[in-house]
C-alpha cells in the first residue's frame, strides 16, 4: 500500500504536467503511435514500420518485462446499416478472411511506441514527416489512426479515413460548430494554439449554420 506511489503514475497527469520542451522532444524524438489495421494486413504493417521508421518488431531484454516496442489488440469492426465514422472494407464478406465473418471484419490495433533507428544512430528524424506517411499508408490500406495520437495530416486528407456525413450533419443540428472543437483540430491540439482552433472553427460558423437552417 505504501509503495502504490511509486508505480508508474496515470498518462493524463504525465500530459498534464509536461512541458512544451518535454513535448517537443518526445515528437521529435519517439514515435508514439497506434495504427488499426485488417487482420491479413498485420504483416504488411510490421514490415512498412520496421522499414520505413525503424523501429524493430523484438524488444530490448532491458525493457521485456515493463516495456515492449510493439503492443496488439483485436477489434472487430461490424458492418452498420447506416455508415458511421469507421467502416469495413467494402466486400469484405465475400472474402471471408481470417477472424472475419458475415457481419464483421476483424481488425488489430498495433501500437509502435520507441526512438527510431535513425534516433537511435544520432542521426535526423523529422517526426512529422514519418507519422504524415504512416497515416498516408494507412488511407491507402483501408486502416484508421485513433484520434488521441497527433495527427499530421491536413483537413482533406484527414477525413479521407472517415465518412463524416453524420458527423458533420449532427454538428451543424446540435449548433457544435464554433463552440465544441471537431475531431481533427482536437488531433491537431499541440500544433495549432487555442485561437487557430478558434478562428479555423469560427471561419466554417455562418456557413454551416445556414445549411441547417
């Protein structure tokens, strides 16, 4: 009991507590990161990370007990009705994969957290440029990145993953426009400063609110 202190504290207070120089070297300096791929895709997805970031599948003897590079977790992605923000892949019950079934395509979340080789060798990492590809190749392989990572995308390119219809139709009707933050500029916090946010959001207000209306 009196040694629970000790443990490893919650990750909200260490973001909470952190400093902008703190921040900007674990961007910089790590990737932190998870990518939610088809289950016959989790090859594919260990080779591009290995080969384009580096970060190796087997972890340090050192950490093999508190920390491991790669984490894995299954999820299965039913097929809706009506579409919501993340979908299957079309036809996919046709194929009938592995862990797939009629009304539902099974997915695995992989998370990639560790210093990149090029870190590692002291050489330049530009962080953003890695994590821009990585959400690149995972429109193009039908995957999806959770939204408490940052994201590097621009706002195009950002809802390329997801259908917003209902989204972006449930903002307009509930008046969120303008006074809650939409999904992307919340992945975009830590990017852009609290005005940007505002006056990004201020700028789609009348607009949006004339189409409702």
């Amino acid at each position: 009991f009196f040694f629970g202190w000790l443990m490893p504290p919650k990750v909200s207070l260490l973001k909470a507590t952190q400093g902008e120089a703190i921040r900007n070297y674990y961007h910089e300096m790590h990737v932190i990161q998870d990518m939610l791929v088809t289950l016959y895709k989790v090859g594919n997805t260990l080779e591009w990370v290995d080969r384009e970031m580096e970060v190796s599948f087997l972890p340090r003897l050192l950490y093999d007990l508190w920390f491991i590079r790669w984490a894995f977790c299954l999820h299965k992605l039913f097929k809706q009705p009506v579409k919501s923000l993340i979908n299957p892949e079309p036809g996919f019950e046709y194929e009938m994969r592995q862990g797939d079934t009629e009304d539902a395509q099974m997915y695995t979340d992989v998370g990639v957290c560790y210093a990149p080789g090029t870190v590692l060798r002291g050489e330049v990492f530009d962080g953003v440029e890695a994590v821009r590809k990585m959400e690149q190749w995972l429109i193009e392989n039908h995957g999806f990145q959770p939204q408490y990572p940052v994201s590097e995308l621009d706002e195009k390119s950002f809802w390329r993953r997801f259908d917003a219809d209902l989204y972006k139709h449930c903002r307009r009707k509930y008046r969120a426009v303008g006074t809650f933050m939409s999904i992307y500029y919340k992945s975009k916090k830590g990017r852009k400063t609290e005005k940007e946010v505002r006056e990004a959001e201020q700028a789609q207000l009348e607009t949006a609110y004339a189409e409702a209306d």
